[in-house]
C-alpha cells in the first residue's frame, strides 16, 4: 500500500491503495465516483473513460501510480451542472438507450473536442474508435458530436 494524493477534478484527494490499483477502481471505490463504468476490464469498451490532462483514456488500465499530479476529469467532473456543450448535444440527440456506455462515449467525444473544436467525420470516427454501444447509437453519437462542436 502507498499513500497517492491525486488531482480529481480540480480537487486533491488522497488515497492508501496498492500502486498497481487501476484508477477505475480507485476512483469508484476509495473516491466513491460511480459515473465511471466497468466494461471489459481490458481497455477495449471506453464504458472507463476518463481524462489525464485533457486526453481520454481507459481508467482501467491505467494504474494510480503512473498518474502522479496528472489531472484527472471524470464525468462528475466534466461541468458542475450537466451543462457541457457534449451533455446538451447528448440530450438533444436523444443518445442514452441502457446508457451504460454514456460516461465514456461523452468522455471521449469531450477529449475530441477539447483538442480539435472541428472534428470531420474521420477525426470522430477515430476519436470514438474503440467506445462501444451495444445499443448501436453511433449515428446519433457522431452527430451530437457534430452540434456540440458548433455550440462551443
């Protein structure tokens, strides 16, 4: 065990966990911050997406001990009040069906946008490649996506 303090949405937060817990779990079971899911457990689903400084990656392969003062953004994270551009565009589209993979397809789309604000087709195409929607939404996703970008 080892004592990690951790950049969470703006906040530190400290956490006495094993170094190779991976964030997923630190952040649902010691930060009880349930937004993000459990997939696959292998990195291949996005359900487990998170920010690390503005990038999306996968929280369960990621362990606590490789993100030092990184700053992390869970969905709880991603705006105060539900009010990002990506969570109205969602809405808007009408995306969730189960809504399980929801956190990570937003987190994902939020990353594309943070760092591209004029995504093509092709740029969300990759950007999303790899968050899976077993209720097949990817239509609505890409243009939410789409509207989120102009109301940026």
């Amino acid at each position: 065990m080892a004592v990690f303090t951790l950049n969470i949405n703006g906040q530190k937060k400290e956490v006495d966990v094993d170094p190779g817990t991976p964030m997923l779990w630190v952040l649902r079971d010691h930060l009880k911050l349930l937004g993000t899911k459990f997939g696959c457990g292998i990195a291949q689903c996005g359900a487990c997406t998170i920010h690390l400084n503005g990038t999306a990656v996968r929280s369960c392969s990621l362990p606590v001990s490789s993100v030092g003062e990184d700053k992390v953004t869970t969905i709880e994270g991603l705006s105060e009040k539900g009010d990002h551009p990506v969570q109205k565009a969602w809405i808007e589209h009408d995306i969730p069906q189960c809504g399980y993979c929801q956190a990570g397809q937003i987190m994902s789309a939020s990353a594309l946008l943070l760092n591209n604000s004029n995504p093509s087709d092709k740029d969300i195409e990759s950007a999303m490649n790899g968050n899976i929607c077993r209720c097949g939404t990817y239509t609505r996703i890409k243009s939410a996506i789409k509207t989120a970008a102009k109301t940026q």
